[in-house]
C-alpha cells in the first residue's frame, strides 16, 4: 500500500535537539519501521515535510508514528498519513460503474 504523509515539525524545540532525536531513530533502526520503504522524504523550510512510502498494512504505518512519539513526543505540531492511489487507478475507479450489494 502506498502511503503519504504530511508533517510540520515542532519548530519551539531547538532544531539541533529535533536533529538527535531524528538522528537517534535513524542509527537505532527505530525508522523507518521493518517493512517501510522510503520513495521520497522531503523537509522544505519552515518545518513543514512529506513523506511517500510502501507499506505492508496499516501497522507498520502506525509503527511509523509511534516511533517517532517515542522518541520525542511533540515532536511534530502535526502528522497525518493516509493511503494514496495513483491518479490513473483513481480517474479509472471513479469512472467504473458501481458494484451492486
């Protein structure tokens, strides 16, 4: 399942303290969990951040956050991710009639 998510980190925490945390997760293997795998983790100015991952289900998704609240909580002022399609399988599902119950 492909997975995207949207962040914004906490930017009244010192982004040197942000930065070993985030540092920490990664040389502990905490992050990304066992079963994700990265496409794009990008960070624009301001704390603001998006991430595109594969994922087997919906727990290694959650595993993902609780990594993160671990390690620091607040780290982020918000975190969201949610399952994605691709726009063809999204215009092509729309476009299907719908199933009868």
């Amino acid at each position: 399942m492909k997975l995207v998510g949207f962040w914004k980190i906490n930017t009244e925490i010192d982004a040197k303290k942000l930065a070993e945390v985030a540092a920490k997760l990664l040389e502990k293997g905490a992050f990304p969990p066992e079963g994700m795998e990265i496409k794009e983790w990008l960070m624009c100015p301001g704390g603001n951040g998006i991430i595109v991952a594969e994922v087997p289900d919906e727990k290694v998704a959650y595993m993902s956050w609780a990594a993160w609240n671990g390690a620091m909580p607040g780290y982020f002022d918000y975190l969201e991710m949610m399952p994605a399609v691709e726009v063809q399988d999204a215009i092509a599902m729309s476009l299907a009639p719908p199933k009868k119950k």
